[in-house]
C-alpha cells in the first residue's frame, strides 16, 4: 500500500513567494510601459478653428482706436450771475445765432441794485458840476484880487516915478521920497504873491476836479457793471451754431459759474480716439487716420496726443479733411485706424487675440498633409490691428491655428478632421 508524502513546508513557502513576486514583476513592467505612451490626439473640427498662412511683402502697421465726433469749437455758457430761471426759449438740437436767447433768470436784488447805481451816477455828476461851478467862482475872486494889487503897485510905482523927480528938483523931501519908493516895494512883493498864489489855486482847483470826476467815472463803471448784470438775466448763445445742451428747468436757482447751455458748431467736427496705451507709444502727431463713421469713411491726420493715461487709454485728437457724410453728428460713435508705418519687405501673419509686439508663444502648425497639426513656438515682431510680424519659428507658405487653444495645452499635436 502506497502512502503519500507530504510536501516540504519550506519548499511549499517559497514556491508561493516566487510566484508572487513573478506576477508583481509582471504588473510593473506593464505599468512602465503604459506610463510612457503618448496620449492619444484630440481631434478638432476645421470650422471651429481660424487659421492663416504665413505670407511675405509690405506690411501696414496701424494701430485702431474707438471713440466719438466732438465738435472743434465748443462754447460753455455760464450763469453770469445768480437767479431764478423764469423761461425756457429754445430746445436742444435748435440752430442759434450769438443774439439768440436761450433763458429769461430774474433777481430782484440785481435790478434793485443797477437803479441805485444809476442814481449815484447822476448825483455824482451834480456835485461835480456844483464844484465847477464854486471852483470857477472863486477863481474869478482870485483874480479880481490879482487886478486889483496889480493897480495898486502900478500907481505906487508911478508915485515913486514922480517924487523922485521932483526930489531931484529940489521940490520934494527925501523922507517923502524914501516913504514912496517903500510903499512900491511892498505892493511889488504883495503883487507877486498874489499871482504865485493865483496859479497855487489853478493847480488845487485842477485836482479837486480831478478827484470828483475820478469819483463819478467809478460810479459809471459800477452803474455799467450793474447794468451787464441785468442784461445777463437774458442768458444768449454768445455764438452762431447748434444748441446741444440746456440743463436746467424753469424754477431752478442758478448761482454764477452754473453751465446754463452748450453751442457747438456741428459742420466743424474732430474725432476723438481712445487708443490702448500699449499701443499709443507708436502714434505720432501727423500721422493718416481713416475714420469710419458707419456711414462712410473720412480722412484725417493725428493732431494731439494726449500726454496722459485714463482707464488704461490714450486720447487721440484726429482732424478731418474733407466733407463728412451725411448725418455726422456730435457724440456719434466712430472707429479709427491709425496708420502708423508700412514695412516693404517683412514675414507676417494673422494676429492672434493673444499675442502682442514682441512676444513668444505656441501655435499649432497645419502639417502639409492638413490632417494634423503640432505645435510650435514662435517669436512675433512688430504688430499691427490684423496682422503681425514673425521674427522666428514659421516659413513663408505655413499655416497657422490663430484660435485660442488653451483647452489643448496638454497636446503637442492634434487631429485636424
């Protein structure tokens, strides 16, 4: 009778341990072999796609901008004084000339106040005359008294004359003769101050008029001031043009400085661009604008650039040549582009969204076969609103996906179907 054997505990457990570590060896190797596979290509639709082909030639740089027409001339009316608006005579969009008026404002402390001027004026005017009047009368005192001295000295000199004749005839004493030619004297130095004193009151009279009439000229002045403040209660257009704006309603207190009204004359209109200011570095004063006023496009030249920066832009001023079309307005909205420079032999494709003057990034090239694409890195150049430069990374005749293909960045090729 045959009895088995039993196996070998030892041999048992190894056996077990071989085949454990086999079926290990065998896991990983098949997991070293699936980690280093390439993932699949997607595969993407050719009309989801935009693409171009790189080309070679001239190139226009050109810079867009948007913006509005505003008119080159604008006049702001203010409220030259303070009151309360009692009429409203005309309407926005209303063609006014320089006399037209647009608001009736009434002040009765204003109106009060130019009566009393003029009446300040006019007794101003009765002191002064009043003063001519004295001044000219004592004037004429004066020389009544100049005469008069004048007639004395002439006969006390002619009495000097003559005793001093007859003092060398013997027929008169010389305490006579000196008595005479004393009193002569004495009327010469009185005659002589008295006209010294006749041209001192000349000059006086001639200031004391003088100070009168300064006082009546300063009253006029403030009666005129007076009076322009009147008249501006009739607020006018001050110039020929079109009324934009006129933002106040009757009722409404006014105080000086308030913008009442806005005139413009709309047949001379500018563009005003809004330029991204990374690109705003290349636009220089003289440059050719095409505006495009979505009824026609018009020419014009660069004439200011605004030296600052708002909300990320740059204020354009553009002058147009030419005559606008048909229904151009104040505050319509237009388009520009700037031509900034044309390149007469330069590599240059369709601008992607994403890529900018200077910079490199990774595009998918179309294979000749055009059923796939891979990817590749290329520096750009110098840009312009639809096209830029390539500097390196594409040949002329290679076509480009200029679609943003973030949603691929894993991929290094993709199926193009």
């Amino acid at each position: 009778m045959d009895i088995p054997r039993a196996l070998n505990p030892r041999k048992k457990w190894l056996k077990r341990i071989g085949g454990s570590l086999l079926v290990i060896g065998a896991l990983g190797g098949i997991t070293v072999f699936v980690s280093r596979l390439k993932p699949a290509a997607p595969t993407v639709e050719w009309n989801a796609v935009w693409s171009d082909v790189v080309k070679r030639g001239p190139m226009v740089r050109e810079v867009r901008g948007v913006g509005s027409l505003v008119p080159e001339e604008l006049l702001w009316v203010p409220a030259r004084t303070s009151g309360r608006v009692e009429r409203k005579l005309m309407l926005p969009g209303a063609r006014v000339t320089k006399d037209t008026l647009l608001l009736v404002l009434s002040d009765p402390a204003i109106q009060l106040a130019a009566v009393e001027s003029e009446f300040q004026v006019k007794a101003a005017e009765a002191r002064y005359q009043d003063l001519v009047v004295q001044l000219r009368g004592q004037r004429l005192s004066q020389q009544a008294q100049v005469a008069l001295v004048e007639t004395e000295y002439q006969q006390a000199r002619l009495r000097a004359d003559r005793n001093e004749a007859l003092a060398k005839e013997g027929l008169l004493a010389g305490l006579d003769l000196e008595l005479a030619r004393s009193n002569a004297e004495l009327l010469g130095n009185r005659r002589k101050i008295e006209k010294e004193r006749f041209d001192i009151r000349s000059e006086s009279d001639e200031a004391q008029l003088a100070v009168a009439k300064a006082e009546v000229e300063r009253l006029k002045a403030l009666a005129a001031l007076r009076r322009s403040e009147v008249d501006a209660l009739q607020v006018r257009a001050g110039a020929d043009g079109v009324l934009q704006q006129l933002p106040v309603e009757v009722g409404q207190h006014v105080t000086p400085g308030l913008i009442l009204a806005k005139v413009a004359q709309p047949t001379r209109l500018k563009a005003e661009l809004k330029v991204p200011e990374t690109q705003a570095k290349d636009v220089l004063v003289g440059q050719v604008v095409q505006i495009d006023t979505r009824n026609g496009i018009v020419r014009g030249l660069v004439a200011r650039v605004d030296p600052t920066v708002k909300d990320g832009t740059v204020t354009v001023d553009v002058g147009l040549e030419g005559r606008l079309p048909v229904g151009a307005r104040p505050d319509m909205s237009v388009d520009g582009v700037i031509e900034i420079e044309r390149l007469p032999d330069a590599l240059f494709v369709g601008r992607p969204a994403f890529a900018q003057s200077g910079s490199t990034v990774s595009l998918f090239r179309v294979e000749p076969d055009g059923k796939t694409a891979v990817r590749v890195r290329v520096e750009f150049g110098r840009s312009s609103v639809s096209v830029i430069e390539v500097a390196r990374g594409l040949r002329k005749g290679d076509r480009v996906i200029l679609s943003d293909m973030t949603a691929y960045d894993a991929y290094d090729r993709i199926a193009l179907r």
